[in-house]
C-alpha cells in the first residue's frame, strides 16, 4: 500500500502532480487529515484519484460502486466527478473511518450523490443484486480486504452494465507479487486474483503501474 505511485520518487510525483489538473482543495485537506492517522498508507495516491475521477467523465458514469471506503478520499474524487444527479454506492465496516469521509463528502458538497452502506460488503453485494441492481452501474472500484477480492469482482461483474468498468486497487502490492519470499495470506490472495482477471473471458483488462498497482477490466 502506498500513498503514491509505486516506485515513484517524491520529487517525480511532485512533477506528475504539478502537470495534472489541481487537485481539489477538499481532496487536498482530506489527504492532510488522513496523512496524520496511523493507517494512512490506506488512502490511494492523488495521482490514482486524478485518474480515476477523469475515468468517471470518459466513460459518462451516472452509478458507481465502490467496495472499500476507508476515510473517503476515492468516494470523494469520483463523486466530484459525477453529474449532479448521479450516485456513489459504498460499502465499509468502519464508523471510525467513514465518519471522517461523511465530514468530507458534505464539505465538498457531494453528501447527497454518495450513499454509505455499514456491513460486510459481500451481504450488502448480494442484497443488491437480489434488489435488482444487475447491470445497473456504470463503474466499480474494488480496494477492501483482499482475501475476498475474487468474491467482490464476481459480485462487480453482475452488477456492472456491459461496457462498464472495474478499477482494482493494489494488484502489485508493493511487488511482493513477484517476491518468491513473499507468502503471506494476502499477497498470496492477490496472486490468486490476478491469475483469475487474466483468464476472465468476459472482460478485457489491462493492469498498469499506477498507485500500488490498478487493474482496469471493462466487462465486454
């Protein structure tokens, strides 16, 4: 995990950053609260979440789930993105962290596009599917415990319209996906998981160096 792109300097980051759009002062301020927290390695990279909102606009994304909330930097990014009368579904288990990003996410005036579900994120996943939410967003990103990533991308595929797209966080974990060393549970589940995108037929899917490692799948 890494709050900026993995092996990029800071001087270098400090250069992509400075030739991008501004980041928005309200991203800016959530980022300087988070850096101060003990899990602050959570939050993605201003660079990610650049890219990630200018995804929201390419692809004209009016729904858009995302598993993983944390203090709500990617929420925040995205909905920023959204037109006036889209939604931002989340799911978290955390009341600590979210309260934090409802702090935020009204602040920044997009309270009202973004609704936060509290459990376990595949309970809610099934609940929405049996609510009849297939195919109905547009756009998913999946940054939460690993161990279930393969369960969230399942879930993501039916709930994610064709053409839609998946976003995955964290797919090189530091490189430790290709340290032999390396075999602890989670990074073993990353593996696991990448091996499973790559020989997913319903999708095409690219994975770039980008924060801690993204996949980009558009469900075909």
């Amino acid at each position: 995990m890494s709050n900026k792109s993995i092996g990029l300097s800071d001087d270098l980051q400090d250069y992509i950053l400075g030739h991008s759009t501004p980041e928005p002062a309200i991203l800016r301020e959530l980022r300087a609260e988070t850096a101060s927290m003990e899990d602050h390695q959570m939050q993605i990279a201003p660079e990610q979440g650049g890219f990630m909102a200018l995804l929201v606009s390419l692809i004209g994304a009016r729904r858009i789930l995302e598993i993983g909330t944390f203090t709500g930097y990617s929420s925040l990014a995205m909905a920023l993105a959204l037109p006036e009368d889209g939604q931002l579904v989340t799911l978290d288990c955390s009341d600590e962290f979210t309260e934090i990003a409802k702090r935020y996410w009204d602040k920044g005036g997009v309270g009202d596009r973004i609704q936060l579900y509290l459990a376990p994120a595949l309970e809610t996943l099934a609940e929405q599917l049996g609510q009849g939410q297939e195919a109905s967003f547009d756009m998913a990103f999946i940054d939460a415990d690993k161990e279930n990533y393969i369960g969230y991308f399942d879930h993501c595929l039916r709930l994610v319209r064709p053409g839609g797209l998946i976003i995955i966080d964290n797919v090189l974990w530091n490189g430790s996906v290709i340290d032999p060393e390396k075999m602890t549970e989670t990074t073993q589940a990353i593996r696991a998981f990448n091996k499973y995108v790559a020989g997913e037929t319903s999708v095409e899917v690219t994975m770039t160096p980008l924060g801690d490692g993204l996949t980009l799948a558009r469900k075909l």
